[in-house]
C-alpha cells in the first residue's frame, strides 16, 4: 500500500529510528478534566520528552477501554458537543506545537460524520492518524485508503491471539504505526510484558517496517524500558490518565502528569 506523503508521524518515527530511540506516546483523554487542561499540556509533553500523542475522543460505550480510561470519558463526554468541537481543540492545540497527534475513538462516531469527511477534517485540523478499536482489519473496507489520501495515518491494532494472515495484512495496510496490544482484554490491566510479545515482533519485522508500538497495561519506568527493548516504543495511557483524575487540582495534575512521563522517557532511555 502507497502511505502517501510522510507525515508528522513518520517524520518523527524515522527520526527516532535514526537515533536508535525508542517512541513514548502518551494517551489523553481529550477534555478530561476540562478542554483548555488538554491544549495546555500538549505541548508541555513534547517538552518532557513525549514523541506523539493519542488523544481519545470520548464515546458513550468505549468497549476497549479499563475502567480508569472510561471514567475519563464520561467525565469529558459533554466538554464536545460533537466532532466538529473536538477537531476545533485540535486546531488550536495544532497552533502551539507540532508534536504528532492522533485520537483515538470508536468507529460510530466517523460512520455518522463520514469516513471520507472526518478524515478530511481531521487532517484539516492538525491530526496524524487515527486509532480505531473496535473495526477490525477484516471489516476496514477502504478506510486505510480514505486515510492516507487525506494525510493520515490508518493506525491498526494487533492483538496476543491475531493469527498470521490477519498480522499481514495489518503489516500491509496499517501506517504511522501498528499498536501491538500486549494482552487480551481492556485498557489499565498491567501485565508487564504481555503475551508472546518478541515472537509477534519477529512476525512484523518480516512483513513490514512499520514502527511497532505497544501499549496496555505499562505503567513504570522499568516495564517501558523492557518493551522498549522488543519493540520501537510504548503507548501509557491509563496510568496517564489516572495520574490526572487523582489529582486534587490541575495545577498538581499537570506537575504529577510531566514528573511521571520523565520517568518514563528516562526508563525507555536508559538514565
């Protein structure tokens, strides 16, 4: 598959690769506690050594995500009064930073908006790639190719019992980066390497060069830097996302959320 002219994504990807670093993406629950929370620590991120992030586009029955994650959601679900208002906060966030960006939502939301136009929409605004949990590879028709026409990258997700067609064709299609998840089950279940994960690593290295980032369940320095050691990075999303909602207000959130991510850019560089 032709991904198109490379994008922030891949200008990053490559870059780190070049380096011999390892990407830590950080996952946001976008308005979580409130809009201007998120436009101000974007680009605090990329200055505590963040590579992308993902911010999720909150939705009424995240089936992929932990209960931390879905909190975060139905607290920041009526901070959007739909995608157009998401995609305003990204054109904003776009205008302060040029950190990659990509969300992360379910596929209802893009049907009714229109794939065509959402991705349209979402490049317009400032966004890399798009996540979606629950379409399937089987299932995707030709939203890798809606993505990539409009400059974003169809980022696909790779699961411990994907079996060896459905990962090639993944390697095929996917683009920015394949999110290897590292367990069966929901967001926030910490089980350190997860299954299998250097075998399926080895799979992806014969059919692609797609960067492979994993996430699910990382949550310390120490695991990072182990997956960091398989793969091209980590995605940390709900021990993020909890470091927020613990917090008693957003000036401490914002302090425990940048402390926290240090660690980890400094475990994944071995400090």
């Amino acid at each position: 598959m032709n991904h198109g002219t490379p994008n922030r994504l891949d200008r990053a990807f490559t870059a780190l690769r070049a380096k011999g670093r390892k990407a830590l993406v950080i996952y946001l629950m976008a308005g979580d506690p409130d809009v201007s929370f998120t436009e101000r620590i974007v680009p605090k991120l990329a200055q505590a050594g963040v590579d992308a992030v993902e911010l999720g586009l909150p939705f009424s029955d995240p089936i992929a995500d932990g209960p931390i994650i879905q909190a975060a959601g139905t607290r920041a679900l009526h901070r959007f009064r739909g995608i157009a208002d998401f995609l305003s906060m990204v054109a904003r966030i776009r205008k302060t930073t040029e950190l990659p960006l990509a969300t992360m939502t379910y596929y209802n939301p893009i049907f009714r908006h229109g794939e065509a136009a959402f991705a349209r929409d979402a490049a317009a605004a400032g966004l890399d790639g798009v996540i979606i949990p629950d379409l399937p590879v089987d299932e995707m028709a030709d939203w890798p190719e809606v993505c990539v026409s409009a400059g974003l990258s169809p980022i696909l997700l790779e699961a411990p019992n994907t079996d060896d067609a459905h990962a090639q064709a993944i390697a095929k299609r996917a683009g920015g980066f394949i999110y290897m998840v590292s367990l069966k089950g929901v967001t926030g279940t910490d089980v350190g390497l997860g299954e299998n994960l250097g075998t399926r690593v080895q799979r992806f290295r014969k059919h692609t060069q797609t960067p492979l980032i994993v996430g699910f369940g990382i949550s310390t320095p120490e695991q990072a830097a182990q997956v960091g050691a398989l793969s091209d990075g980590v995605v940390v999303g709900s021990a993020a996302v909890a470091r927020i909602a613990q917090a008693p207000s957003a000036l401490t959130a914002e302090k425990d959320l940048l402390d926290y991510v240090r660690s980890l850019r400094a475990g994944l560089d071995g400090a």
